[in-house]
C-alpha cells in the first residue's frame, strides 16, 4: 500500500534493508537547491512532463533537449514494460554532470548514476554523462518507477531492484546484457541463481565483479519476467513470493532452475557478439 506525502510518492512503514540502503539511502539525498548551487559548471534547465532536469553547461556537453528526450522515452519504455499505473507527480529532479567529483559523496568510483530522494521525498536522480560514459536514463527511471508502482521496501531484495533496473536498460556496451551474462556464465558455469540473488551485494562491492553481478542480476530478472509475468517478479518485490531455490514452509528446497535460466541467457543472447572479461571488468555496461 502506498501514499502520498510532502507531495512525493513512498510507501508506509518504508524501512529499506541494509543492502538497498547501500545505493539508494535517503541519508545520501540533498537539496535541490544544495545541489543546484554546489560548486562546478553552471546549468542549463528544462522541463518536461515527468522531469526537471539540470545539465552542466561544458564544451560539447549534451544538449538539455537530448536529454529530456532519452529520460521521457524511457519513461515510456519503463511504465510500458512495468504494464501497471505509474504515479506521474511529482516530477523527477534530474542533475546530468559530467564527473562523478561534483557528487563524489553521492557517487561511488564505480556509479554511473544514483537514485534517491530528497529530505522532503521527491524522487532525485543524478548521471555521470560524457564522451565515454552513456547516460543510463532508462536504469535510473526504472528505479522511480517501480517504487512509485509497486512501492519500496525490506523485503525488496537488492539483487531485484538492481536486476529490475539492468533488465530494462538492456544494453552493455555495443551488445545486450544477455550477450554479455552468457559470457560470464561460460566463464564460470557453476553460476547458481543462489550466487546471484544471496551473494549479490558482495560481487557487486567488488570493482572485478560489479558488472557481472549486474547482468547475470538483470538476466536472471528477465527469466522470471519470462516465466512468471511482471505480476510473479511484483510478488517477489513485495516478498508475497520467494524463489523456488529459497526455503518454503512444506520443504526444505525445491527444484533448483538454474539450469533453465542459463538455458533462456543463451537462447535470448542468440548470436549477438558478447564482451570480454576485461573489457567488462574496466567498462562495466557502459
């Protein structure tokens, strides 16, 4: 159950666990105002119907329609494949820079982007975008709108917030997160679906494992789109479900499908050209 309050969408008793509260802690959120003012490049301002967005003013930065154009259409695309009611209100503060040291106490070495909130709880995303860094619009909108659709809260397993988020994006370098997770699942074949969703946090702490846990995260997401429909992945964001792989009340373990999500990674990467474990390692799906 969700509500309103100070304008800005959250859910009832939100108590994030430990992991989510990792990268998307309300004690990492600013200010608007904070951040419009920190020190650094001027910024230019525009508008959309979901968004309020800030772009350094620099030499070839990206144009501020640009911009608005890639966060709307992955507004479409993300509310599309969540296939429920998005709240629209209020909008989402979007500060584009183009290094992470502007916001390098929000940012970590490794962070393409960010999503939080302010103190007053409006939604706030900020993306590292330059010549070698692509913006990750759809990843981080997917982030505002699955909290504002399903709500937020403990029992949302981070390895699926981050899976949800990397499975709509879709992308990692010139091929798709598929192509990329059946590379790093030929690298290491004995990859359990309990690696990734009980091990997540710790590979993705890891600047050798980050990216890998992210696709093999977002892959693993997209099988049980595939298998259990955007309604079975909601129960296992809310915590009404578990895996089969996790304990139940009449056993102790069920049928492990590990096999069969490996199956489903090679069958939707097809013969799409995959990425290197270095080049992914020191790109990530960037």
């Amino acid at each position: 159950m969700c509500a309103h309050l100070f304008g800005a969408l959250v859910c009832n008793a939100v108590v994030l666990s430990a992991q989510v509260a990792a990268t998307h802690s309300p004690t990492w959120a600013a200010k608007i105002d904070s951040l419009a003012h920190s020190p650094g490049p001027r910024w230019a301002i525009a508008h959309s119907a979901h968004f309020n967005v800030y772009v350094e003013k620099v030499s070839g930065a990206f144009s501020t329609r640009a911009i608005l154009d890639s966060l709307e259409a992955a507004w479409t695309h993300d509310s599309a494949l969540i296939g429920t009611s998005v709240p629209q209100a209020p909008p989402v503060s979007v500060f584009v820079t183009a290094s992470r040291t502007r916001f390098s106490a929000m940012l970590s070495p490794q962070n393409r982007g960010v999503t939080t909130w302010t103190p007053e709880g409006f939604d706030l995303i900020i993306l590292i975008h330059n010549d070698s860094v692509r913006a990750y619009t759809r990843h981080e909108v997917m982030h505002v709108i699955s909290r504002r659709a399903w709500c937020q809260n403990a029992r949302s397993a981070y390895w699926l917030v981050e899976g949800l988020a990397t499975f709509a994006d879709g992308r990692c370098q010139a091929t798709t997160i598929d192509a990329a997770a059946r590379e790093v699942l030929a690298r290491a074949p004995a990859t359990t679906i309990q690696d990734v969703t009980r091990k997540f946090l710790e590979l993705a702490q890891d600047s050798r494992t980050r990216a890998g846990a992210y696709v093999l995260a977002g892959t693993l997401t997209g099988y049980l789109w595939e298998t259990r429909g955007a309604a079975g992945v909601k129960a296992l964001w809310q915590g009404t479900d578990t895996l089969s792989t996790e304990p139940s009340r009449t056993t102790t373990f069920l049928v492990d499908p590990t096999d069969a999500w490996h199956a489903y990674v090679k069958r939707v990467a097809g013969g799409r050209p995959g990425i290197t474990d270095e080049s992914l390692r020191r790109f990530g799906c960037g």
